[in-house]
C-alpha cells in the first residue's frame, strides 16, 4: 500500500532517532527501484550522480531541472526522498528560501543546504552567511508546516578547505540555526568523525563513504553515525562499468558485456510485460 507523503516524512524523522541507516543515492528512476527492492528504508539524491546522467557537471544544472528531478525521484517508489539540493540554488537567504519552497512541494523529505559557494577562490561561504542562508531554510520549512528535515552541510573537506577546527564551528552554528542533521563531507579518519559527531551531539550525523572504505556500517554505528550516504558512488559504478564496456566494443571485442545484468531480471524487477 502506498504511503502519503506525510506518511514517508514521518517514516524519514523516525529513522534519524536512534540506530544506524544506509542512505543509498540513485540517479534515476530505474536505480530508485532497484534500491527499493533491496530493502532500503529511505534513498537520497545525488546531484552529481544527475548531472551526468543529462550529460552536465555536478553544480552545473539548473534548479528548474532539479525541482523536476525530486518530484520524480519522489514518485518513483514509496521511500521517503532526502534531496541533495546543492546550495540551495542562490546566494542570498531569501533566494535560498525560495528554492526550499519548491523542493518542499516537490514532496521530499528532507533536503540538504551546503555553504560552497562554487568560487575556486573563495569555496566557502562566512560562516555568518553560511548561517543566515541556514536559516533561511529553517523557516522556509518551518512556514510551510510540513515536517521536512534539514540538513546542514559544512563543505569543507570536499571544497579544498580541509580544515577540521573549521568545520566543527560551523557544523555547531549549522546545529544551533536549526539543521536536523550534520553533514561534513570528506571526512574520513576515525578522529574527524568522532569529533563531528561530539561537536553536534544528540543530533545525527551523516557520513559519506564515496569509496572502498575499512569501515563498516557496524564500525560507523559504533562511532555514533546515525546515516550513512554514498554520494555520486553507485552512478560512478555504473559509469564504469559503462566506460569499460564501450571501450572494449570501441576495441573491437565483446568481452565488456561478461558481467552485464540479465535482461530478464531487469523486466522482472521493472514488470514489464510483452
């Protein structure tokens, strides 16, 4: 039976109360529903995993395009949607506000707001800005009356400003501005991750793994990780095994195909019918 939308928000808070999650990122919605079939409790987007599937960079689509993206990923299954929404799709408060209101009538979940500016030169917003952007979001949510989580992202280790004491003020001030749920992309020793977990503490953590890690899912619950994401990961898996497919057909050989899904799995799982 399908749920409602209010239903999938509830479902989603739940889920950041106690324990430990995994936080899948699709691209599309064929990989929605191949999660979903796993069992997954909840997925997220994934900007750049997006982008490359429309044949962009990551940050370089337009946030028309990416209301449209949520609202299918959200009608794709019955999970709840956590929204990689970049920035926030403006660099003032009041734009930023504006942007939340559409991601929140798309009917996700939850959305997060990084302070990157995309500058190479200056990669992060102040801090004051960064929180007055937060805000922003918070009261956009908080106006709407629906029950959507923020989450606040602290860009540092993924925007060439891997500065740990940095990253900690501002998770803080992310934390006291009203973000649900911390997120420091990048990091990825145990001390880093103890200390960003510490630093926001009873609120939840999310970490990215966006590559072969040591870790666990039992060793990062054991650290007080509540979600677990995997970014752009699962759309570089499949673009690998794209790339080295097409290189092998582009060589003259059929060898890329040996390890290709079943195309009767692939109507089976999506119900096609001839």
């Amino acid at each position: 039976m399908s749920r409602t939308i209010a239903e999938k928000r509830a479902a989603f808070r739940a889920l950041h109360t106690a324990g430990c999650f995994v936080l899948p990122n699709p691209w599309d919605v064929g990989s929605a529903r191949f999660l979903a079939s796993l069992g997954f409790q909840a997925i997220a987007t994934t900007s750049s995993g997006f982008a490359w599937s429309t044949g962009h960079a990551d940050n370089h689509v337009t946030r028309d395009t990416v209301i449209g993206h949520l609202k299918t990923m959200v009608e794709a299954t019955d999970l709840p949607v956590n929204a990689d929404f970049e920035n926030g799709f403006g660099v003032g408060p009041d734009d930023v506000a504006e942007s939340v209101k559409l991601a929140i009538a798309t009917g996700v979940a939850g959305l997060s707001i990084e302070d990157a500016t995309g500058d190479a030169t200056h990669p992060l917003f102040p801090v004051d800005v960064a929180v007055a952007r937060l805000a922003a979001a918070r009261r956009a949510i908080d106006e709407s009356g629906d029950d959507v989580l923020l989450i606040g992202r602290a860009e540092n280790f993924v925007a060439g400003a891997p500065d740990l004491a940095d990253t900690l003020v501002r998770i803080k001030a992310y934390a006291e501005a009203g973000a649900d749920c911390l997120y420091a992309p990048g990091i990825q020793t145990r001390a880093q991750i103890e200390a960003v977990v510490t630093a926001v503490a009873p609120k939840p953590v999310n970490i990215l793994i966006g590559s072969s890690s040591d870790f666990t899912v039992k060793d990062l619950a054991t650290l007080g990780v509540r979600r677990i994401s995997v970014g752009g990961a699962l759309a570089r898996a499949s673009w690998g095994g794209f790339m080295r497919a097409a290189q092998s057909l582009a060589d003259g050989r059929f060898d890329g195909f040996a390890e290709a899904a079943s195309g009767a799995k692939l109507n089976a799982l999506f119900g096609a019918v001839d």
